[in-house]
C-alpha cells in the first residue's frame, strides 16, 4: 500500500507452475525455452548498465515472445488444469512480471533470498548451542561474513585467513565487499597487464 514501494513478481515461481504442467501438457516445453533465454541474458551482463541495455534489448522481446504464446494457448485448457492455472496466473500478474525490464536492479527471481532464508531455519539447532550471550555475537558475526563471502562469490576461508594476517600485522581489515572489489581490480590489472605485454611482443 505505500506509494514509495514498487512490487515486482518472481519469475521463477511463475516458470515453476510450467514446470509442473509439462508432464502432463509437452507443448508447456516451448514457453519454458522462452524463460530459460531470459535466464541467459542475465547472466550475459558484467554490470547493471550493460544489464538495463539488455533487458529492453533481448529481454522484452523474449517477455512479448511469452505473452503471444499465452495468448495464443488461452481458451484451449480448463482453467483448473495445470497448464490452465499457469497461464492464468501469467497473465493476472502479467504487469508486475515485466518491472524488471525497466530497472536493472530488480532482480529476476527471488530465488537468493529465499536460499539465504533456508539457511537461518536450517540452522536454529546449532544456533541453540550458544551459551553466553557473548558466544551469540560472535557465531552470528562469523555467520554474516562466511554467507556474505558466499553472495559474492569469495572464499571465506581465504577471507579470514587473509583478515587475520592483516590483523596481525596492523593492516586496515576490509569488509567482504571491499575485499572483492580489491581482489576483483587485481584481476583487472593483471590481465591488462598480460595484454599489454603480448601486444609487444
């Protein structure tokens, strides 16, 4: 209800009601081959500008591609049906569907949040063996940074291992964030570096 808030609708729980038609419905595989190519545009872009550029440039044709193939299915099945309630669903929430394709940062599915959920629930009897108050923080600290480090995509042995060494040393500790972006412009600069060197040889 507030005005501020833009709702957006997951696409993977929206392609899931297709997955679960198609064993009964084969031609449920042509709409799916649709999703999965929006699936291969995200994963196309390095930054949310190339993304954006995407979206409005191979995405939207694939979201049309969707809506004429729904629209060209709807009125053939009993709306009960798997494949009934699929499309159904598709085309009531049809508008939030495609807020993605106008912002870049609206991420395709849910899917991560949901992972990063899982692992909380999954957790709770362990977190039950903490004894001390103190003992809570430090596990949930600890907690953060290891499924921090995994979001990003670095290891979070390698990570407090190097912190630790820094932190022994008197050197500034970086978040895993920022130790991304660091490992990420060394990366950069050698690979420049390699180039440059074969572009004299």
């Amino acid at each position: 209800k507030d005005p501020g808030i833009i709702l957006s609708l997951c696409m993977a729980h929206v392609r899931r009601k297709f997955v679960d038609a198609k064993n009964s419905y084969s031609n449920a595989e042509e709409v799916l081959d649709r999703f999965d190519q929006l699936y291969d545009v995200e994963r196309e872009a390095k930054d949310f500008a190339e993304l954006g550029k995407s979206r409005l440039e191979k995405s939207s044709w694939i979201m049309n591609s969707i809506l004429e193939w729904i629209k060209n299915q709807a009125g053939k099945y009993l709306e009960n049906s798997p494949i009934g309630k699929a499309i159904t669903h598709t085309l009531e929430h049809w508008e939030r569907l495609n807020r993605f394709l106008t912002d870049p940062k609206i991420p395709l599915d849910n899917n991560s949040a949901e992972r990063s959920q899982r692992r909380p629930v999954m957790g709770r009897r362990n977190f039950q063996g903490f004894r001390t108050i103190n003992g809570a923080d430090t596990g949930m600290f600890f907690y953060t940074i290891v499924e921090t480090c995994k979001i990003i995509g670095i290891s979070p042995t390698t990570y407090l291992l190097e912190m630790a060494l820094r932190s022994l040393k008197g050197e500034e500790l970086l978040s895993p964030y920022r130790y991304g972006l660091e490992i990420d412009a060394k990366v950069r600069a050698g690979v420049a570096l390699h180039e440059a060197l074969e572009n004299i040889q």
